[in-house]
C-alpha cells in the first residue's frame, strides 16, 4: 500500500511540474464545455501571425502550395476562393462569418468589388475591420452569423462567399437556403469546407469524431460526404456544383507548418495559450489518418 501511495504522489508531482495535468484538464473542459471565446479567436490570431507582421490577423488554415509563410499562404488561399468566384468590380459580395479584416482588403483593395456586406460573430474582428476598412464607402459590416442573412434583401447580392469558416457552420442547409434568397439569379455561392472522406464505419466511430470535434468548435452534424453535400445546394436550388480537393495544400499543409510554427514560438510564450490550436492539428491528423476528413473549394450557381 505504501509503495502504491509513493508512486501514485509521484505520478501526480511530476503530472504538475510538467504541466501535462493542466494540458489534461484543459482538454476535458474543451470536450466538455466546448468553446469559441472572443479571448480565445484573438489569441489564436496573434499566434499564428507571430513573426508575420504586427498588422497582421490572419485566421485561416492556408493554402500551401509552394510556400512557407503563413501570411502568403493565408492570401493565396483568400486569391483561390476570389478567383473561383471570379470577382469583379461589377459584383455585390456578402461574406458570411469573416475572420480577420485582410480578407475584406482582398475583396475590397484587389479586387475592388462595388459593395461588400461582410458579417462576423467576433465584437473585436469587427472593430478591427472598422478599423482598417472603414474608408471604404463600399463596405456594410454587420455583427451576427447566418441568422442576419434573414434581414438582408432578396435577390441583392451577386455572390456569396464563405472563407474557411463554413466547418462551424451548425445549419448548413440553413445558410444555403438564405444565401440562395439573397442571391440574384445567375449568382454564385463559392465556399472552403470540410468535408467527410467517407460515411462513418459505425456509431462508436461517430461518437469518437464528435468527441474529437467538441475540441475544436467543429459541429460533425455539418460534416457532410461530398455526395450529400452536393445533393444539399441541389435542393436548395444551386445547379452546377462544383468541387475541388485541395486536401494537401491546405490540411496538410497547415499541420507540418504549424508543428514548426509551434517549435519556433513555445518555449518563449505559455504552453498552454497554444491548446486550441494543438488541439486542432490533432484533430485534423487524427481524422485523415482514419481516412476521414478531406477539404474542398466548392462553387454553385
């Protein structure tokens, strides 16, 4: 009994010291209480920027084909959506759930579209957008997810784009049912997603998925088969659908850049300010290494 008590105060003092029990903790509180925190969506900005540019606020996954630098590879991926969409400064934009004011200046300073209605749930993105693209007297930003599409008017936009954000969508019928209202006809709706790779082999694997996604804010009920997913735009009155697989130059992409990313950065900042972002690279590796999770540029007009 002794020994069993020695061993047990010494598995618990060295848990402490290393840190790993508050990891642990931390972990089970993100399972458990799932959170998307204004103070967490900052954090995890200026983290990724560190060592970009202080003006910086990137928060994508990235598109990393033939690039090393986040902030390249969060433009290119922000070139890919627009290019798709083919934007022009004859179209009117709604970008639904933005996440940092670069991607505004994309549409906005590149591509000069002629108005631009963006939304987002953070209070402080929106201030920082307000902040930075404010002199443009093209742009209406709004506060609110896709519940605030149902006051926009029907028929007034030209395209409607989703930006690496669409995965913590929790209705994704309803976003595209609304961004269909709102669209004149003839227009697009262009988006990057996740997508499942394949159905579940069964319900404990469901429930380990949705386990593992509580971690990220990532609901498994809007992770749809590429199938199902296109099925969905179809009845929701979107035709020529259109996927692209871009797996490799953005989820795996992401994960060997952030693991040096990581490496470079966290023996000067607290471990534990990087558990939303480790916990999302764990995530995505676990799932593609199950076969599981595949990422795609999708368009439908």
């Amino acid at each position: 009994m002794a020994i069993l008590s020695f061993f047990l105060g010494a598995g618990i003092t060295w848990l402490v010291m290393s840190g790993l029990l508050s990891q642990i903790i931390m972990l089970l509180v993100r399972i458990w209480i799932p959170s998307r925190s204004e103070k967490g969506v900052i954090a995890d900005q200026w983290l990724l920027n560190s060592g970009v540019s202080t003006s910086s606020r990137w928060r994508l996954l990235g598109y990393w084909h033939d690039t090393a630098s986040y902030r390249q590879a969060s433009s290119e991926l922000a070139g890919l959506l627009a290019d798709k969409a083919c934007l022009s400064n004859q179209d009117k934009v709604l970008d639904m759930g933005f996440t940092s004011y670069d991607q505004l200046l994309v549409w906005l300073d590149y591509y000069q579209v002629e108005a631009l209605t963006a939304a987002t749930e953070s209070e402080r993105i929106l201030a920082d957008a307000h902040h930075y693209c404010g002199h443009f007297s093209q742009l209406n930003l709004e506060r609110g997810s896709v519940s605030i599409m149902q006051r926009l008017e029907e028929g007034s936009f030209d395209k409607v784009l989703a930006l690496d954000c669409a995965y913590h969508m929790e209705n994704k019928n309803a976003f595209f049912q609304q961004a269909r209202r709102v669209l004149r006809q003839g227009g697009s709706v262009t988006l990057t997603d996740m997508m499942l790779a394949r159905p579940f082999k069964d319900r404990f694997e469901q429930r380990l998925v949705t386990l593992m996604a509580r971690t990220c804010g990532i609901p498994v009920k809007g992770l749809y088969v590429k199938q199902v997913y296109e099925s969905m735009l179809n009845r929701c009155g979107f035709e020529e659908v259109q996927t692209t697989d871009i797996s490799e130059d953005v989820l795996s992409g992401f994960c060997f850049w952030f693991s040096q990313h990581y490496g470079q950065l966290s023996s000067v900042t607290r471990s534990k300010v990087w558990i939303r972002l480790r916990l999302l690279v764990w995530f995505i590796r676990w799932m593609q290494h199950r076969g599981l999770l595949r990422y795609h540029l999708i368009s439908a007009r």
